[in-house]
C-alpha cells in the first residue's frame, strides 16, 4: 500500500533529478555530492532499503539525509529552488520543506523486513 509519504518521493524525485546536471552543476563538487547522495538516500526510503532493524540507527536513509542537511550550502540551494516551471505543483515548490516532511513521516512509520 502506497502512502503519503511515497507520493511526495515520487512527486520530489523528478524535480530533483532535473536540478541534477542543470542548477545543481552550480554548486561545488563537495555540495553537489552531497545532493546526489540524498537523491540516493530519497529513493532508499521509497523502496524501504535497510541494513539493519534498529530504529533511527545511523545507517538508515532518514539519518543520513538529516545530516546531509546540516549542510547550509546544500539546504540553502533546495530552499531557493522554489521555482513553479517544470509544471511542477505547489507540493515541491520548496524541495527543502518536502524532504523534511518525507523524513518525519518516514521516522514515525519505518517498516523493517523480517529476516
Ligand atoms: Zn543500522
């Protein structure tokens, strides 16, 4: 079953993967990493990618992108990219507040496999 938080990944991906080669080629090679790395964590939690069962344990996706977001040079650069183009609806105009939206519902609702 799809839930919110899926939706927003799949409505943040898109966008992020077209700031990707384009606005992001502005950015210095250390920050452009760094957001290619929360491209890579995005699309972990939408397919539930773990390595482990603890909860918030360091390894998870979520925990990852927090601290990728630290980062002023990287969440400064999804904040000011709050333009519409792209048909992109008001849900991803500011790709910061989307993100952190995806990441507090996906810490209130982290599913782990069964070994
Ligand atoms: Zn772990």
């Amino acid at each position: 079953m799809r839930c919110r938080k899926d939706k927003k990944i799949d409505k943040i991906l898109p966008y992020l993967l077209i700031l990707n080669g384009n606005d992001a080629s502005s950015l210095k090679k250390e920050t452009r990493l760094k957001f290619e790395k929360l491209i890579i964590c995005l699309m972990k939690i939408k397919y539930n990618i773990r390595y482990c069962s603890s909860k918030f344990c360091k390894c998870h996706p979520e925990t990852i992108i927090n601290e990728l977001l630290i980062d002023d040079k990287l969440s400064n650069f999804l904040n000011k990219n709050n333009h519409g183009e792209f048909g992109f609806s008001v849900e991803v105009k500011n790709a910061l507040e989307v993100i952190k939206s995806v990441i507090k519902e996906s810490d209130e609702s982290i599913t782990i496999y069964d070994d």
